[in-house]
C-alpha cells in the first residue's frame, strides 16, 4: 500500500502542468526529506542495533532523531555511536539541509516574482496613463489648430 500511496503523492506533487516550478520544487523537496527521515530512522535502528552504548534502538526514538537532525536542531539527547549509524546521520542531515534551502529558495523566488509582477503592472498602468494624457492633448492641439484655421488663422 505504501508505494501506491508514495506514486500518488508524488504524482499529485510534481503533475500538475498548472502549478508553477517553485510550488513544484518545494513539494518535491519536502516529499524527498520525508522519505529520507522515515528511511534513515528504519535503516538507524538497524545499524545501531546490538552496539554498546547505543541509544537509536527503537524506530520511535529514531524518528524523532531524524527529525532534529534533519533540521539541524541537533539536542544531543539521541545520536548514532557506530559507523554507519553515523554515515546514516550524515545523509539525513545533508538532504535536510538542501531540502530547508530549496523550500526557502522557492519561497524566496516566488515572493520576487510576485513583486516583479506587482511592480511590472503598475509600470504598465502608468505608460497607458501617459499614452492617454499623450492622446488627450494632441486632440486639444488639433481643436486648437481648427479653431485657429477656421478664424483665419494667426497672422504672420
């Protein structure tokens, strides 16, 4: 059941043609960090089982390991004493922290965006004022124009 569920979440996610690319990378980032913490507590609890002094025994306390590591929290209560315990915490923590700066990234650029678009209307908004007030006087010279011709015009 889980695979099914993961191929809908990341259909759902990334399929969308209407969705833009930042909400299309934060998505897919946040889905891939979630992965690699429910994995990397599985695959925790299974390097650090049997070692001495270990303290990631139970899937539980692991998870709730993966989720400070991964964002860098890191309280000390809970870390992996064997080698690949502590390979695995390397990883968590990398994808981690470019999943956080990726998420951040494309809230950032979104926000740009948005203010670009904001500011790029109301340039528009101001050269249609000025192509109107433009429009307005030239046809306020060419009345004058015809009144001027129409009374025999200016003397020279």
């Amino acid at each position: 059941m889980l695979p099914g569920f993961l191929a809908r979440a990341v259909e759902l996610l990334l399929g969308r043609r209407g969705r833009s690319l930042h909400v299309k990378a934060a998505g897919a980032a946040t889905l891939i960090l979630v992965i690699v913490m429910l994995a990397g507590s599985y695959a925790v609890v299974v390097a650090e089982r049997g070692a001495q002094g270990a303290q990631l025994t139970t899937y539980p306390r692991a998870l709730w390991w993966s989720v400070e590591t991964a964002t860098t929290v890191g309280y000390g209560d809970f870390y992996p004493v064997t080698l690949w315990g502590r390979l695995i915490a390397a990883l968590v923590m990398v994808v981690g922290i470019t999943a956080y700066g990726l998420v951040t990234a494309a809230l950032a650029t979104w926000f740009v965006g948005r203010d670009q678009e904001r500011r790029h209307r109301g340039v528009q908004r101001a050269e249609e004022s000025m192509a109107e007030a433009a429009r307005a006087l030239h046809e306020r010279f060419d009345r004058l124009e015809r009144m001027l011709e129409g009374s025999g015009g200016p003397k020279r």
